[in-house]
C-alpha cells in the first residue's frame, strides 16, 4: 500500500521516456537531412533501405559521413553526460563533470603521448587509421582520463566548496597542457599537425572502423553504469552513510573510476575535447524529473546527453551554409552560461537541489 | 538479565596520521551498553565524543583494545554485516534535492534489498513503521529539503530505524536545532529505547535533557576519560561539575540546571511563594542579587501581591517603598541604582 506514492510518482514520469526517445530520433533525423549538400529527404530514405538508383556520391555522404557522424555526436553526448553524472555524485558536487574536472586534459595528454611521445620512440604510430590505431588512442585517453581522476580522487575527495574542485580541475588542466606544449616542442611536424587536427574535436573525423571501437567500450562503461544505481543512491547521503549502510565504498569508487574514466577516455579520444555537455545534462535531467534516483537519472542523462550533442552538431553546420564550427563551440557557447548560473544561483541550485 | 549490545575494554581511539604517527584522542576506555537502554554520551567540545562514536560505528578504526558488539569482535564484521547490526544519525544535515520522505526512509533497506534495490511489501510495511515511530506519518511525498531542520532530523532517524539495527547511534542529532526540535528529538529517542525496547547511544550537547531522559551518561572529559554512570549519581558525586567547569558557568545542582553568574549586585530578602517566586528569584538572581526567604535582615525587601489576576511588586528599603507592575521595570531600576 504504501508502494503506491512512488509508483505513481514513476508513472508520471513514464510519459517522459517515451518523449525522449522520440526527440532523439526526431533530432538525428532532422540531422541527417539537413547539411552543405542538399540531398532530398526522398533520395536519404531510398539510401537508408539500399535501393538502388542514387546519385553514388550522396550514397557515400549518407552512410559515410553523416550516419557515423549522428551516431558518433549520441553515443558522446550520452557517454559525457553518464560520465558528469557518475561525478556529481561520487564528488558530491554539481560542478564534477570530465572536462571541468581537467580529465578531459588527461586523456589529452594521453593522446598527445599516444601521437608525439610514441612517435618519438618509434615513429609507427599514425592515429586512426586502423581499428588497432583507434584503440591505441582509446587506451591512451583512458588511462590518461584515469590518471587524473585518480589524483583529483586523492586531493578533492575532501573539498566542501564546488568552485574549489572547479579551481583544482582548471590546475590539472594546465598542468597537462604544459606538458603536451612540451611534447609539441619537441616532436616532429607532421606529428603535430595529427594532434592539432585532433584537438579542435569533431564527430565528423569518426569512420565506421572508429565506431567499431567506441559503441563497444561505450556499452560496456554504460552496463557497469547500470550496476550502480543502488551504490550511487547510498553515496547521495554522503560516504559516511553509505558506508554505514554497508556500501562497498572502495568497490564503488573503483567502478566509477574506470566507467568514468572509460567513458570520458573514448570520447576525448575519437571527438576531442568537448566542453559542458557532462555538467549540464545531469542539472536538466534532475530538473526535468525532479528526481535524485539514479534508476531514473541514468537512462534520462544517456537519452538528453544524446540529443543534446545530436542538436549542438547540428548547429555547428550552420545548416545552409559551408562553414562547419567546431563542436566545443557550440557547447561552450550554451554551457558556460550554464554553468555560471549553477556557481552564481541561489544555495539551492548549487547544492543538488532543483 | 539484559543482553550486553556492546562491550568495550581498554579501548584506544584517535587518528592514524601516516604510519607511525597517531594521534590518540582517548584510551584505557572501559564501557558497557545493554540492550533497551538508552545512553547519552556527553563531555565538553572537543573531547573526543565523535571520534569515539564514529569508532564504535566502524566508520573509523580502534587504535587498540577491543570493541565486541553482541558478543562478536567490531573488526570481524564486514560493512554489510555491520549494516544489519548498527545504523547512524551524523551531526551534519544531508544536501539532497529531489527526494521525497518515502524514497530517503526506504534508503535503510539498502542492506536487505538485492542488487537493483528492489523494494518488497515487507520493505514499505517497515518504512511505514519507522515513519509511524519518528511521529512522521503523512509526510512521505514530501520533498526532503522542504522540510524544517527538526523534521529532517526525525526523517533521518526514520531511515536508521528503517535498518532495523540493534544498536542506533546518533552524533548530535539536535545539534542544528531550535528549542522545541531538541526537546522534541530527545523525548523521541527516549521513547524509542523506554516504549519501543530500541538501543539508543546519542551523544549531545543538551545537558538539561538529556539529563531528563537517559538511563545513563557516558561523561568524557576533555583528557578522554569516561565515567559511565546515572546522571544523577555523576552530579551527587561531582563528577559532572568537574567535567563541565569553566569560567563564570556554574551547574546549579539544586535546580538541575546551568547558570550564569552576574557580578554581586546586593541581597534581598523575598516574600512570596509559587510560581511568582520562582520566576522574581530567577530575574534578581540573572542581575546579581542573592535572594533570601522573607524575613532575613537585609537591606532591601521584597514582597509579590497578587490582587485579582493582577501581581505587582513592593520594593522597600525601610525607608521608601516602590511598586512595580512587572518584573522588567523591577529590574531596570534595581539596576539604576
């Protein structure tokens, strides 16, 4: 009897579920029709059914570059966004997310050594090219992505204040930069044009092969995500609670390291660094079902996440026009506003309230 | 005969600082806890009293000695084993937004519930009896930051009811509330272990009442020494004036309770009785006079009339008389002059 408050609670919020799936697929679709060259919505559904009689170019620019492409912005906008979720909660802390924590900086260091440091010793490695390149890169930003959390883990586990944590992210963030500044100095010119290439971030650079690697490790950071509601729950009243309720909390802590570090890692990896999307969609899932269970907040961060980078590439083509903008942006143009008026707003916004 | 919930010989507890270096906040502590009893561990800030707690809760090691809970070594239990035999109620209020009453209470079954957290019929009906407990009933849609301080609290003890531990600890639970919350949260964990048979340890800095309600003191010293006695005893003996000693605040042990003492003002010999005693000894003695029973030879005298409902004040000093019509205008002049 008393089970029925919440399960009404969670019916009203079903409607949501299906909305959501809806808009993501309204929005990759509108994506893949929209771009510098105008293909007919008529000629795109005949490519997508492989019917025959197409113009062989706009075959190749459909399935070749805008489909990964769609694909490639949702699995980001959704990793990002499972990732910050993960951190505001572990950090207890709205403002945690990869890339105003500095991760962001860490797989990219990790990238840069993947591409200029390897290079020094051997010369071999040229990003990707192959599956085998890609993942490479991938193991590169993820351990890199790992290295900082690991230390922000050590050194900011205890910080109350949020802008605190915000200021430590920004020194990590240097840190790393000077290093890779570093390693550009000392690397070969071509070797630096491939990490300079990578570093202005796009879904657009992302093959089918590349994909081959991202969907699995995404899918695989996202299901030992789904282990964790109940853990994530605990940790909301803070490690002592959870503790004393008999979390696991080093198991735990574990486990959003390598999801996090896995998802921020492989996102960094293939798209470069992208800004915001992490910090943000968490806040706009929590308001929107005004809810701080994470059974909810999972799938509603992996489906907003998702639509937020299918619209955020969206404009970054301009639509109608040649130019394309990088992607960072985009989601810095509407992100930094955004996190503004999480550290300005009143207490209750800055705290996870809603 | 009682079970022993907690036994606790020559305890050592404090901080480890890096590998040889510790910092003991207390040791050779020697303690006994029964099951239904309820205790409050009190002691001057900074005595050790969380420290103590958040050992004996194993959110903290022992430095040394030995803690047995119901007959099993505290080190032996794992975290979920532990989980079913202690919960907690910590000083600092929860930041959680967007959780209801209901969904912040049911996080006590986390030890009971499976891996996707799974609530039964069982786990509500126990939800429900631990909201009914906290006097919470009605409020389970609630949002928990909407609620008032107190009642967060009572929320939270609802949550570590909804454990079902044999032992529940709370770390000043009353410590960020008003009046009425503290008395309301002490009269509650009272009820709790006198009605509901529950084990209650709270440390607290509400002396007066916790005076009123425990079965026993746990009574630190700044040193970490603890005598665990009946309040009353620990005041006939002394004891709880040593411990709680400090400038110009005196535990009053006629009256049961602290006082502040104002410079000597002057004597004054009372006459009158009841209530209006009570409180006209209460405002003379909170500017410094030392009162006497009436006739007492002293320089001044005071004598309550009360005439239809109406009290008013004689003040003579043998040769005037003035009378007041309530006790601020009373003090204001004895202070004037």
């Amino acid at each position: 009897m008393q089970a029925e408050p919440i399960a009404s609670k969670q019916k009203a919020n079903n409607w949501l579920f299906w909305i959501l799936p809806a808009v993501l697929f309204l929005v990759a679709a509108l994506n893949l029709f929209l771009g510098s060259v105008r293909i007919p919505m008529g000629e795109i559904f005949k490519i997508l059914f492989g019917q025959p009689g197409v113009k062989d170019s706009w075959v190749y620019i459909v399935l070749n570059y805008r489909l990964p492409k769609i694909i490639t912005a949702g699995l980001a906008g959704a990793a990002l966004s499972a990732a910050g979720l993960q951190m505001q909660t572990m950090f207890r802390n709205p403002l945690a997310d990869p890339f105003i924590l500095g991760i962001n900086s860490g797989a990219s260091l990790g990238v840069a050594l993947a591409i200029m440091g390897v290079g020094m010793a051997g010369g071999l490695f040229i990003p990707s090219l192959t599956a085998l390149g890609s993942f490479g890169l991938v193991v590169a930003a993820s351990i890199g992505a790992a290295i900082v959390m690991g230390l922000i883990l050590l050194v900011g586990r205890k910080v109350q204040k949020p802008t605190t944590l915000l200021i430590l992210g920004l020194m990590f963030g240097h840190a790393t930069g000077a290093l890779v500044s570093l390693l550009i100095s000392f690397s070969a010119p071509e070797k630096v044009k491939a990490y300079s290439m990578w570093s202005f971030g796009s879904f657009t650079s992302v093959t089918w092969t590349e994909l081959s690697v991202m969907i699995p490790v995404v899918l695989f950071a996202i299901i030992l995500l789904a282990l964790m509601p109940k853990g994530l729950n605990a940790l909301l009243l803070g490690e002592d609670y959870a503790k004393s309720m008999g979390l696991n909390i080093k198991q735990m802590r574990l486990m959003i390291l390598i999801s996090s570090s896995l998802l921020a890692g492989v996102v960094t990896a293939f798209c470069g660094p992208i800004g915001f999307i992490g910090v943000a969609v968490p806040h706009i899932a929590r308001n929107m079902f005004k809810t701080a269970n994470h059974k909810t907040l999972i799938p509603a961060v992996l489906l907003i996440g998702a639509i937020v980078a299918v619209t955020a590439d969206m404009i970054a083509q301009m639509p109608g026009s040649q130019y394309i903008l990088p992607i960072n942006v985009v989601t810095s143009f509407f992100g930094a506003p955004f996190v503004l008026w999480v550290v300005l707003g009143k207490k209750g916004r800055s705290t996870f309230n809603v | 005969m009682k079970k022993t919930v907690l036994s606790i010989k020559s305890l050592e507890i404090g901080y480890l600082n890096g590998k040889p270096h510790r910092t003991i906040v207390a040791d050779h502590l020697n303690l006994n806890l029964y099951e239904g009893q309820f205790i409050c561990l009190v002691g001057p800030n900074g005595a050790g009293k969380s420290t103590l707690l958040r050992t004996l809760t194993g959110l903290q090691p022992a430095l040394g000695g030995e803690i047995c809970l119901n007959g099993k070594e505290l080190q032996k239990y794992s975290g979920k084993e532990l989980a079913y035999e202690v919960s907690v109620v910590l000083t600092s209020p929860i930041e959680v937004g967007a959780m209801t009453v209901n969904e912040l209470v049911a996080m006590g079954r986390f030890p009971f519930t499976g891996m996707f957290d799974r609530m039964t019929e069982h786990d509500w009906q126990i939800v429900h009896e631990s909201l009914s407990l906290v006097g919470m009933l009605g409020f389970e849609e609630r949002m928990v930051h909407r609620l008032s301080d107190g009642e967060r609290q009572k929320v939270m003890i609802a949550r570590a009811l909804a454990q079902e531990p044999r032992l529940l600890v709370l770390d000043e639970p009353t410590a960020y509330l008003d009046l009425p919350g503290r008395v309301s949260i002490m009269n509650l964990l009272h009820e709790l272990a006198t009605v509901h048979g529950r084990t209650v340890l709270t440390s607290t800095h509400d002396l007066d009442l916790a005076m009123r309600s425990a079965d026993q003191f746990w009574l630190m010293a700044s040193n970490g020494h603890i005598l665990q006695a009946a309040p009353e005893d620990l005041v006939l003996s002394g004891d709880f004036q040593r411990v709680f000693e400090r400038d110009r605040i005196n535990f009053d042990v006629m009256n049961g309770h602290f006082s502040v003492s104002s410079n000597f003002a002057g004597q004054i010999s009372l006459q009158g009785d009841g209530e209006n005693r009570v409180w006209t000894e209460r405002a003379l003695e909170r500017i410094g006079f030392q009162v006497f029973p009436s006739p007492t030879e002293t320089e001044l005298q005071l004598n309550i009339l009360e005439k239809n409902g109406e009290r008013s004040w004689e003040l003579s000093d043998g040769l005037y008389t003035k009378t007041f019509r309530n006790l601020a205008s009373l003090v204001e002049f004895l202070r004037a002059s």
